[in-house]
C-alpha cells in the first residue's frame, strides 16, 4: 500500500498550521513585563540557577574590583581543569576518556589499578544481547543516526529484567552498559544504513576488549579496522573534550529534568538524545564542515585575506552558504574571550593535518579563527568577545578520520553519555523532588460560546 499521501503537506494542513501558529503567538513584550527569563537566561544571557552540582564547571568571568568581567574560559572536571587532565596524557600510552569517565562518575582519579578494572569492566558490557543486530538494528534503519541511537537505547529496555529499578547500583550498572555499548549501537546503524540504502557493503566488526573507546569506534567502522595511533588519540582527545560541560547545556539539563520524574534510565537517556540531535545543540559541527566546503568553492585563494574577509561578511549579511546570518563555529553561550577546548583541540587538529597532508586546509581555518572575531565586532553589536568554540575544529577532525558526517553528532553522544550518566545518579541521589518550574498564563479568560453561535 502507497503510504506516501500521509507524510504530504496538504492546502488543508497549511491553512490549519497557520491557525495553529496564530494561537500560538505571545507578544514579545509580554515576555519583559512578567520579567520571564526566556531561555533560562537573563538579559545578559546568564544561566537562570536551577540546581546545585559537584561534576563540573564552566567558568568565562572572574572578579575584578568587586566586578565580574570576561576572562579565557576554563573548563573543570571533578575539580581538575581539562587541560591538566589531557596533558597528563601527553606522554603516555593510555587513553583518557576511560579515566575521565571514572572521574565523572566517582568523583576521583583512578589509580592505574583502578583503571585496569574500570575498562575491563567496560569490555565486559560491550556486547550486544543476541540477535539484537538482526533483529533491532538492521531492520527499518533510519537515515539519522541519533533515531537509530535513541530507538535502540530505549529497545535496550525491553531486555533488561530490572528495567525500572532506580537505586543507586542498579542504574549503575545500566550506565556503564550504556556507556560501553554507545559506539556499537552508533556505527552499526551507520553501516547497516548504509548498506540497505546506498548498496554500500556491510561491515559488522566485533569488539575487541583491549580496545578503548577511541580504538573501538574506529576499528568497527573502518573495513580494514586500521588506524594510525595519532588517529586514535586525537579521537580519544574529542570525546574527552565532548564528555561533560556542566549541568545547565540543553541535554544534561534534559537529563536532569526527566530524571526527576523517577522514570527509568532507558527513557531519561532516549530524551537526552533528542534533546542533543537538535542542530542548536549537537549539530553545529555539521554546519561548521559544510559552511567551509561552501567557502573552498566560492574562494580563488585560500591565503588572500581579503577574498576571505569578503566571504565571511556575506555570512553575516545572509549573502552566502545557508543565509542564515552566522559564522558558525564562532562564539558560545557562556565561553567570551577564549573556549578552551577549542584551544586544547587545535594542538592535536593541526599535528594531524600534517600527518593527512592537508596543512592548507588547517591554514584556511587558522585564518578564518583570526578573522572572523574582527569581522563580527564590526558587523555587530556584542556585549562579549567571540571567539572559535569546539564546534569549529571538530568537524574538520571528523572529516581527516574519515568518520561520516551522519556520525558527527553520535560521537558528540558517544562522549557526553558518560556526562549525562554522572549527572542523572547526582539527580537521583540528592534530590527527591520532580522539577515544575511555572509558566505564566496569559490568555484571558472566555465564555464559552454554542456550535450554533460561533
């Protein structure tokens, strides 16, 4: 049977969207007079306060004479600032995102011994139940991963016999599940729509348990499994990076709320999920890479700073790429003078470059990273700096491993289930009360009118 007639966008559905978004219009003023942080956020685009946390910090100010003002962004994790944490890994041969992790959800650094027992355990949870693949993955695969990813998470549910049980050990134990199975559930839905959509061949790798999360994602993705160790570790350095960013980002903040309810772990990370799919949220790398393919197309020189300095104010005067006004990959939410994961990133970004030939690529976005600031103070009113983001050179890291764009955003969701993990036993551990924040009515009140009378 045809189903095709019901996904169409009918004269008769237009006429009544077009009810639906005039009911829905509330004057902008309204929002000012009833002093309504829309948002969640101040005039100053601060963060209204909702709850308490131990798991990070994301500081962009300091004090100054009794006065907040903008200072290069840092970024702690249980206390320890995220720089020191990846150049403790600098010169050894482990990898970082498993310590992280720990760290995150217990609250201190592992010895090694610790470690040890940590990843073995992950290893031991990185397995799918039987015929899950078959029967849940392979068929009716979808064209976005982060579905893929939230259908089979809360799929997940259905073979776990203490679904619903939320003390402490138990959802425990769902997370490091969840946390071991991410990079499974991702690529082999990447692959199997591949397969069955674009003929592509089917590669279905199993796991190896010596592998950290870095190495497996790469090793069941790649047909050859191989990968260079600077390739490994710039991706361990991403998902790192990607892990946690305090409790007030969209998704964790989603992960908070639903945790609040009680419900189960399953449903709290599926929501979790749709939340970061939005391109508001997980999504801006994507942007990132395509805005820069429109600008390779568009440029003669990648070095006349001129010709780059042009493209960048159409940008901003919706002129060029998808004329939405943005340079994307430049500025955040909080982050001013200086987003320091971007600056942790660019090292190992631009080490890679040179081991994929690609430097004037790298040139073309260390340009674009030094001009595009200048051209936004110029073209716009802002209250603070503007700087690159993570956004900006994830992406262009993405496309030298070769990783699809599809699985730009699961990644993004590969490292930050560690962070929602922390977050959601924190919620359940401290406090008991569902969150019901108020929202202020402002429809006058009616009579009711008969059928025969409206």
């Amino acid at each position: 049977m045809n189903t095709n007639h019901f996904y169409e966008i009918t004269p008769e559905l237009e006429r009544m969207a077009k009810m639906s978004q005039e009911a829905a219009t509330i004057q902008p003023e309204l929002f000012t007079r009833y002093d309504v942080k829309r948002g969640l956020r101040d005039l100053n685009g601060k963060g209204v306060l909702v709850g308490l946390t131990e798991i990070s910090d994301v500081c962009s100010t300091k004090i100054v004479n009794g006065e907040s003002v903008p200072a290069p962004g840092e970024l702690y994790y249980r206390g320890y600032n995220v720089k020191d944490l990846i150049r403790g890994l600098s010169d050894q041969s482990h990898f970082g995102f498993e310590e992280c992790t720990y760290l995150l959800l217990f609250g201190k650094l592992p010895t090694k011994e610790e470690l040890d027992a940590f990843c073995a355990q992950l290893a031991r949870y990185r397995s799918l139940p039987t015929s899950f693949v078959r029967d849940i993955i392979m068929k009716a695969p979808s064209q976005d991963m982060m579905n893929t990813l939230a259908r089979s998470v809360l799929t997940l549910y259905s073979y776990d016999s203490h679904a619903d049980n939320i003390s402490i050990p138990n959802v425990l134990r769902q997370c490091l599940q969840l946390i071991s199975l991410f990079p499974l559930l991702s690529v082999y839905g990447y692959q199997a729509y591949r397969h069955y959509h674009d003929g592509a061949s089917l590669f279905i790798h199993s796991p190896k348990p010596e592998h950290s999360t870095a190495e497996t994602i790469l090793h069941i993705l790649r047909p050859d499994s191989r990968y260079s160790p600077l390739e490994a570790k710039l991706l361990d350095i991403a998902l790192i990076l990607h892990i946690e960013h305090g409790g007030g980002n969209n998704s964790t903040f989603t992960t908070h709320l639903v945790s609040s309810s009680g419900t189960d772990t399953y449903s709290a990370i599926a929501a979790s999920l749709g939340s970061l799919k939005g391109p508001r949220h997980g999504g801006a790398n994507i942007k990132v890479v395509q805005m820069f393919e429109d600008m390779k197309s568009h440029l003669k020189d990648w070095r006349d700073e001129e010709e780059i300095s042009a493209y960048l104010t159409a940008l901003l005067n919706k002129e060029a790429f998808d004329r939405a006004g943005l340079i994307y990959g430049m500025g955040h939410a909080v982050y001013s003078l200086s987003d320091p994961r971007a600056e942790l990133f660019r090292t190992f970004v631009e080490r890679l470059s040179k081991e994929k030939g690609r430097e004037d690529e790298f040139a073309l976005y260390s340009t674009v990273e030094r001009l595009a600031p200048q051209i936004i103070a110029k073209e716009r009113k802002i209250y603070k700096g503007v700087s690159p983001n993570v956004d900006f050179f994830s992406g262009f890291a993405y496309s030298m491993l070769n990783l699809p764009l599809e699985l730009y955003t699961p990644i993004f969701a590969i490292a930050r289930i560690s962070g929602w993990s922390a977050h959601r036993l924190e919620e359940l551990n401290y406090n008991g009360k569902i969150m019901r924040p108020a929202y202020k009515n402002v429809q006058e009140h009616r009579d009711y009118i008969p059928m025969g009378q409206r």
